[in-house]
C-alpha cells in the first residue's frame, strides 16, 4: 500500500514541480512585462520603501490593534520562506544539476519577484476583517471575490478557493511542520552528540534523544503558536533578521578564505547554465533540462513565490496601499535568493567540497551535509554545530510562518472559532516530524505544497490586469504625482475608511 501510495504521489508530484513550472515561469514573466520589469525600471523605489525604510515608525513601530507591522510581516514571511531548502535545498541543487542550476535559480527568482509583488497587491485588496478584527487574505480571498467576481466564475472561484485552503492545511502539516522538524532532529543528533540518550533506541532509527528533542520543540513551538499572530511576529522579528546576518556572515568568512575561488565559482555557474555537462551527474551526465528544472525548482521551493502562502501573513500587515506591501513581497524573494541562496552555493563552490571540473563530491561529504561540510574546513567541527544550529533557526521559524498560513486556510474553511483546533493537530505533527523515519511524508507535503500554486496561478493570471491598474494608480499618485483616487480595497466600505488613514 505505501509503495503504491508512494508511486502515485511520485506521478503527481513530477507532474507539479515539472509542467507546473512551466506555468510559474509564465506567470512571473507575464507579471514582469505588464508591469513594466517593475522590479528594474523601480529598484531605486523599492528598495527605499522596503530596507530604506525599516526607521520608520509606521513601517516597524509598534502596532495597536490585531494588525503587525510592515517589517514584522515582512520577517514572518521570511520565517517560513527561509528554511531547510535554503541550506540543504541549494546544496542539492548544485549535487544533482550542477553549478549551472545556481543561474536558473537567479532567473526563477528575478521572475519570482513579481509574482510576489502580485500577490501581496491582490492580497491587499481583497482582504477583509474576521470575527476577531483581524486582518484575513489570501489567495482564497482573491480567487472567491476576484475570479469569482468574473461573469461566469463564481462557483469556480469558489472551489479553487477551498482546493487551495486544504492544500494550504496539508501542506502545513508537512513542509510547515514533519519536514522542518525531522531536519532540525537529525541535525541535532548528528552534531551535539549525547550517546545516553542516542543508544536508547525507541525503534529502528529513533532514539529517546529525538523523542526528548520533538517534546521540547513542541513545548517552545506551542509558547508561540497559542499566543496567535502578534507572538509569531515578535519572535519573527527578533529572530529572522538575526539569524540571516549570522548565516550571511559566516557564509562570507568562508568565501572570504576561499576568495581565489570565487571566479572559479561564478565560471562554473554561468559556464554550466547552458549547456549539458556530462561530467556532473554521474556515467549518465546532467541534461540541461535537468539544470533548468533543479535551479527553477529549488529557488521556488526556497522563496515560495507563486505559491500563494506568505500572502496570507503580508494581508495582516497595517499598510494601507497594497502596492507597498507588494513591494516587500520583492524584497522578500530578494533577501531570500538572492541573498542566502547565493551565499549557501558560493559557500559549496568556493570551498573545495565539490571538484567543479568532475562533479564528484569531496572530503567525504554527501548532498545532505555538503553545507555542513564547508563550514568544518574553516571553522573545524564548530562548522557543523554553525550549520546545525542555523537548520534550527531557519527550520524551526518556518514552522511558525506556516502555523499561520495553514491558521488562515482552516479558518476560512471552518471559521475563526475552530482555529484552537488547528494549531493543536500543528503541534501534533510537529511531535510526528521528531519521530519520522521515512521521507514519504516529506514527498507528499512537497506535493501538497507544489498543488498550491496551481489555484493561485490561475487567480493571479486571471486578475493580472487588475494588478497592473493598482500599479499604475500608485505610480501616477506617489511616483508622478498626479491627482488620482486611490485603489486601496475592492470593497467600498474598506475602501473608505483605508482611505481616511491614507489622508492621515
């Protein structure tokens, strides 16, 4: 039964993360030229109104009332963006299609941006307040009052709304919660070592040292995720600016060693991006489709762009427009890709883990602890408790971020009353992912989270139009200065009163 289980889900999840690419890159395309290469032509603007901005009271102030912060949104969307495929993602990437996929996962990401960009916006706008005056949006908002809105859509707008909440929920389970978990367990007990508890085998393959590990990151999960939004989004606040400085400077020490490599590094990248390399890869070599699909693939994986999840945290943001928040949501796969992602693949190609002539893995590493295996050669074996301790950091917030996208998505299937019972079954799973031997679980959740994007493409496709005429509202108001009316909401009633606020 679980071989076969096993063999559908494959069938599935290459269909996904392999035709469904191709709808992602279209998408991140279509949203890039409709709008102009905003992410280009407006960089100076964007970047001043997201990392030029942090100082400002209204962007990371104090917030009163159920709403966050645009900053706190910001770093609980990266919470759960910056996890274990941004260390063992890249690193696998870079095993399996070589240097090359490191371009492909620049590209994905410079189209990713504004399928991001278009999210927020449209999370933005269509979000609306629940019986708790909070904040609720996301791609099931705007596939039901947007898609739905359309003459002759409403029932379908509606059914991939719900498609898309329950495979936001599982997906929680899995990537947001087993998956995260069981990469934090393992390597805890691969590096802190504690053989009183490691021989204590509870059965094959788990000891009583992953059993203590789950009840502890349970309880300190559970400290956070029942105190609801504002205690995810001070701990993400706190946590996620630190630990990406931490990575980030420990990743440049290492290619600061390594500096001679660094050409070498960048050589390989572009001179692999292509063009098939039948040195990598094994007898059989890596096809270029292979390069495409692995960097495509993993850079998604890493920044979710287009999966239509950290929306549903930037909808709690107290911004007014939505083309500000959608403007983080560039920074976001900004910081997350084209920052740590980079750092990660320079760190394995700089640092001698890997021959970029052969392919072949070196210094007795494997994909999985290739990163880890960097750091030993310049920091000893404080390397691998370093990257360890960065898995926790990086792993454990994502299961944060996606307490609250699978909170939203159970709300907007069942209500906010029954919400209590969601982050019950999270902390559940989150037990399950410390005692979890085989990688099947992590393969569906994967699907899961792969099946997302097809609803939330659709909607973002559908209402890119939409998109580019709140784009050029804002640009004619705040770039150009023309006296327009803002589009703040796509209900009057919210509309009115963001507006008031606007005016403030």
């Amino acid at each position: 039964m679980m071989s076969k289980l096993a063999e559908y889900n494959t069938v599935i999840n290459d269909f996904v993360w392999g035709k469904g690419l191709y709808l992602l890159l279209f998408t991140g395309l279509l949203a890039t030229l409709i709008t102009g290469v905003f992410q280009i032509k407006h960089i100076k603007h964007w970047f001043s109104q997201t990392l030029g901005s942090l100082f400002k009271k209204e962007v990371s102030g104090h917030v009163q009332g159920k709403s966050i912060s645009q900053f706190q949104a910001l770093c609980t969307a990266l919470a759960a963006t910056i996890g274990v495929g941004n260390i063992v993602g890249v690193a696998a990437a870079i095993a399996i299609g070589g240097p090359g996929a490191v371009f492909w996962m620049w590209f994905a990401a410079f189209l990713g941006m504004m399928t991001n960009y278009s999210e927020n916006v449209l999370g933005i706008y269509f979000r609306r307040k629940n019986s708790n005056g909070e904040w609720s949006g996301g791609a099931m908002y705007y596939l039901r009052d947007g898609l739905g809105s359309m003459y002759g859509y409403e029932k379908i707008g509606k059914f991939l709304a719900g498609l898309f909440s329950v495979f936001a929920i599982l997906a929680s389970f899995g990537i947001g919660a087993m998956g995260q978990i069981n990469k934090i367990v393992i390597s805890i007990v691969d590096n802190f070592k504690v053989p009183s508890l490691s021989n204590n085998m509870l059965y094959e393959g788990v000891s009583m040292y992953h059993l203590i590990l789950g009840i502890v990151l349970v309880v300190v999960a559970g400290l956070i995720i029942l105190g609801g939004l504002k205690k995810i989004a001070n701990f993400a606040e706190k946590v996620v600016p630190f630990m990406v400085v931490l990575f980030c400077l420990g990743s440049l020490i290492i290619i600061g060693v390594n500096f001679k490599n660094i050409g070498s590094a960048f050589g390989a990248i572009f001179g692999n991006a292509f063009t098939a390399n039948a040195a990598w890869g094994g007898a059989g070599g890596v096809a270029l489709s292979q390069i495409i699909t692995q960097g495509c693939k993993r850079g998604v994986f890493s920044n979710e762009a287009g999966l239509g999840s950290s929306v549903m945290v930037h909808s709690n943001s107290n911004v007014v427009e939505p083309v500000k928040q959608g403007l983080w949501g560039i920074f976001e796969v900004f910081a997350d890709t084209m920052v740590v992602c980079t750092m990660t693949a320079l760190v394995v190609l700089t640092s001698g883990v890997i021959n970029l002539e052969t392919g072949e893995i070196l210094l007795g590493a494997t994909q999985d602890t290739l990163v880890a295996t960097a750091f030993t050669t310049v920091f000893g074996s404080i390397g691998g408790k370093f990257v360890a301790i960065a898995i926790l950091l990086f792993a454990f917030t994502t299961v944060l971020g996606w307490d609250h996208y699978g909170t939203k998505a159970w709300e907007y299937l069942f209500g906010t009353k029954s919400t209590f019972l969601y982050k019950v079954i999270h902390l559940v799973t989150i037990l399950c992912g410390a005692l979890l031997t085989s990688s099947l679980a992590w393969d569906i959740s994967d699907t899961f989270n792969g099946l997302m994007m097809v609803p939330n493409l659709i909607a973002v496709i559908s209402l890119s139009s939409l998109v580019v005429k709140i784009t050029r509202n804002y640009i004619g108001r705040n770039i150009k200065g023309k006296d327009l009316k803002p589009m703040i909401s796509a209900y009057a009633d919210i509309q009115k009163d963001q507006i008031k606020k606007l005016d403030k």
